[in-house]
C-alpha cells in the first residue's frame, strides 16, 4: 500500500499543475456516493463534472461521507470521509477544513466543491497535489455541459428516479385529539435536453374537541397529481406543459383540473444558474372547477382561461444570496379577475459580522373564484378549515445579527451538545 501510494504521488508531481481524470467516455467517470444531510449536494453534482454522482451505495466506487460540527468561532468544521471500493478498495483518506462565522453560503459551497475536487484527485487519477492544483477534464462534453451536468451512457434507468413515502403524527391530551397522515409518490427523468417529473399526493388531517360542552371533529382531506414536462431549446430559451389535478376540503374543489403551456427566457445561460439567473415565463392554460359547496358567484361548477407573466431574479456572490421575482395573472375570459404576487428574499453581509436577512411576500388577489357562498362558521375560521376571501394576503420577516470577538476558535467540542 506504501508503494502504491508513492507512485501516485510522484504521477500528481509529474502532472502538475494540472489533473485530468481521464477517462475515455461519460459512462466510465469515477462513480462517488455522498452520503450527508446537507452538504450542498446540487452544487458539487454541477461543478465537477468528469466524476458520476450516483444514487445508489452498491454501484459507486467511492463513498464520501461528508459531516460537520460547530467551532468555537461559531463556524463550521467540515469532515470529509473518502473510501474507495471496488478496485480501489483499500484506499481511505480524510480531509478537514473550517469556516467561520462571517462567511457566506457561497463562500462555503465554493470552498467545500475545492476541497471534494482535491480529495477525488487519488481516485480518479492517481495523482495529488497541493493547493495549488486546478482540476478539470478532457471530455468534451464537459466544456458544454459544466455546471449543469450530465448522465452517464451506462445508466440502465435512464436518469429516472422513484421516489415514495408517508408520514404522519398525532397529538392528544384531555379535551384535544389530533392526527394528520401524508403520503406521496413521484418520478422524474432529469437530462440535459429535458426534464419529466409526476407526482402525487394524498393528506388527511383530523382535528377533536371536547371542552366545556362544546364537542366537534374537523376532517380535512386533499389529493393532488402534477406532471410537468420541459424542454430545453437552446442557452436561454426553454418550453414546457403542465397538467395538475386536486381535490380539495379546504379550497372547496371536487375537482381542480388545470392544463397549461409556458415559456421562458433566461437572460443568462443556464450553466451559470447556480450563481446567478434573470427568467422571464410567460404561461397560458384553461382550468376547470367542480366545487363541493355553491360559491359567492352562485356557481357550482366554472371553465376559466388564463395567463401569467412571471419575473425572477437570483444571484449568489460572495457577500451573500438575493432572489426576487413578481408575477401578474388575470382571466383571460375576465381581465378584472386577476392576482399580483411580489417577492423578496435576501441574506447578505453588509460589512465583516454584520448580516442581514430578510423574507417577504405580498400578493393582492381578485381571482377567488372558489369562496364558499354559505362562509365559514366562527370555528372553521379560527381553526383554518376554509379558504376565506380576502384582498390581500403579507408575510414578513426581518433579521440583523452581528457577530464579533474571535474567528480563529476551530476547536470542536461536542461535550453535551
């Protein structure tokens, strides 16, 4: 093991400053299993392309197990655990490296992204550097596909991914009894030339009292089915339709029924959506409602054109995140029918231990179609059992913090946390 080791050090020297992972198509790339809670998963799959980022353990050749503890400073110590398998079974390294408290998400990401390049090198290549190695790839699919990614040749799925699960939870005390059961289904097909995805869902939600002579149960049921499919048409222009279905206790619909088209444009290319993105969507579709309860506009089932135009915004930089966005949507059969939707959302560092952050979201509505006409009695308001009219709909939230004092502290000292 020594020896094999000091020949692969002694090729990192020989190729240096520079480490290609060779490899003669997609389908042979180093295949490597992350295994984390949250580690930035998107971002690495995007940035390193010359290695396969696989979803399943038994398949990979190497597994990283990426975990972190808070540092004195109030940053984070990062602990990146690489073995190989297969061939390269026997191979085991670890890395640490730390943040501090001041830096930002992007600040994080990017030096975490350096760090699992570095540590992928042995196995890819048999070859490692210092800090002062630049990794990248011969493939020339990797100059078109570089931070979006790609799927390997070998893949006898094809891209999909299956996914299914339920949870639920329950509460009781003397005059209070509550249970709630959530369920979902779904698959996706993601590749450079598009993207397919269906998913549904199914919740029960069930509230009791028995106080004071008062004794009621509330039962609110929902199940929904969404399949979305998008193209992609060039750098900046994208197309897609969409189909969505709900049933619905709270929103009042036996049936919602909603088919539409959209397209969009992103002023920047798509590869550089990590960092930065200015869409535009414009989408137009027909929906159709069958109501459980009469409306305010006496109707008890309705068929509505429609349109929106969307705007949205989103940088990720050193000093912080920002995303905006604003979408405006009318009847197109009833133009006075219609919503404006603003939001914001923003966590930045104004200047060293000073940040920021902020979220809001203000919509001005017009288009409630599906408003009981009998309304909701003092109860179902209070326990939020109905969808109730309203002009206007605000949510906030505002945060400063400062922090100061050492941002040297790495020591981990997981004692009673």
């Amino acid at each position: 093991m020594t020896r094999v080791l000091f020949v692969c050090m002694i090729l990192g020297l020989l190729n240096a400053p520079n480490a290609r992972a060779q490899a003669p198509d997609s389908s042979s790339n180093l295949k490597v299993y992350i295994n984390c809670n949250y580690c930035y998963q998107d971002f690495l799959r995007t940035q390193i392309t010359w290695a396969n980022f696989v979803q399943d353990q038994f398949v990979s050749d190497v597994d990283l197990t990426i975990t972190s503890l808070r540092t004195g400073s109030g940053g984070d110590e990062f602990q990146l655990q690489f073995a190989g398998k297969k061939a390269l079974a026997g191979l085991k390294d670890t890395m640490k490296f730390s943040t501090n408290a001041i830096n930002t998400d992007n600040e994080i990401r990017e030096q975490l992204c350096r760090k699992v390049k570095l540590g992928l090198v042995r196995y890819a290549a048999c070859s490692s550097t210092g800090d002062c190695l630049t990794i990248d790839s011969n493939l020339a699919k990797d100059s078109l596909d570089k931070g979006i990614g790609s799927n390997p040749e070998e893949d006898r799925w094809n891209a999909w991914v299956f996914r299914a699960g339920a949870n639920g939870n329950v509460g009781a005390q003397k005059v209070y009894q509550s249970g709630f059961l959530n369920s979902s289904l779904s698959a996706s097909q993601v590749k450079e030339t598009h993207k397919l995805s269906v998913d549904v869902r199914a919740s029960y939600s069930e509230q009791r009292y028995d106080y004071a002579g008062f004794k009621d149960t509330y039962i609110l049921r929902s199940q929904s089915a969404n399949v979305t499919y998008v193209h992609s048409l060039n750098e900046h222009w994208s197309a897609g339709g969409f189909a969505y279905t709900e049933r619905s206790d709270f929103s009042n619909y036996d049936l919602y029924q909603n088919i539409a088209a959209a397209v969009e444009y992103n002023v920047f290319p798509y590869r550089e959506a990590q960092t930065k993105s200015l869409t535009m969507v414009y989408r137009a579709g027909f929906t159709y409602y069958d109501f459980q309860e009469e409306t305010i506009f006496n109707k008890s089932t309705d068929r509505i054109p429609s349109h929106s135009l969307t705007i949205a915004s989103s940088f990720t930089k050193d000093w912080g995140q920002f995303s905006s966005g604003v979408e405006v949507a009318s009847f197109l059969n009833d133009f006075d029918r219609n919503h404006l939707y603003f939001w914001c959302n923003f966590d930045v560092r104004i200047f060293k231990g000073l940040s920021a952050s902020s979220w809001m979201g203000y919509s001005i509505q017009r288009d409630q179609v599906n408003i009981r006409l009998n309304g909701a009695s003092q109860e179902e308001v209070l326990l939020q059992q109905q969808q109730l009219l309203t002009g206007f709909e605000l949510n906030a939230y505002l945060g400063l913090s400062y922090r100061f004092g050492s941002i040297y502290n790495n020591v981990v000292n997981p004692r009673f946390n």
